[in-house]
C-alpha cells in the first residue's frame, strides 16, 4: 500500500465522491500522526456490511451522504 507512505504524516484527511474500499480503512492504523478524517458522498467498503475504523489518535470523524450499512469505530 504505497499511499499510507505518503499519508504517514498527515494530520487531517478530506476524501470524497468514490468508492473507498476496505483496504483504506484496514491501512489506517499506519496512519499514526493522522486526527481527523473527513469523507463526503461515497460508498464505502466491499460489499461487506461493516466497515472498521480502528486508529489511536483519530479525534474526529465526519461521513456525510455515504453508502455504507454499518460503522465500527474503536
């Protein structure tokens, strides 16, 4: 997953209009320095009825207008 190299050092995080699979989501935790994560108007994951978000720093989280049945934050 060459983008979580990229991203290892990003703050906050603002995705929207797509598909973000559940690679992104299970990349997360590698993400370290990372506290806030904004998604707007996509479907997320694949196929699977629940995403996971499991990260130690993230503060804040906002999903607005996405597709997607159920959300696990730890």
């Amino acid at each position: 997953m060459i983008y979580f190299i990229i991203f290892r050092k990003l703050e906050v995080l603002t995705l929207g209009r797509g598909h973000i699979g559940d690679a992104f989501f299970l990349g997360l935790p590698d993400c370290s320095m990372l506290r806030e994560l904004y998604i707007d108007d996509s479907t997320l994951g694949n196929s699977i009825q629940e995403i996971s978000v499991v990260h130690e720093r993230l503060r804040h989280l906002e999903l607005t207008k996405c597709r997607v049945t159920r959300i696990q934050v730890r």
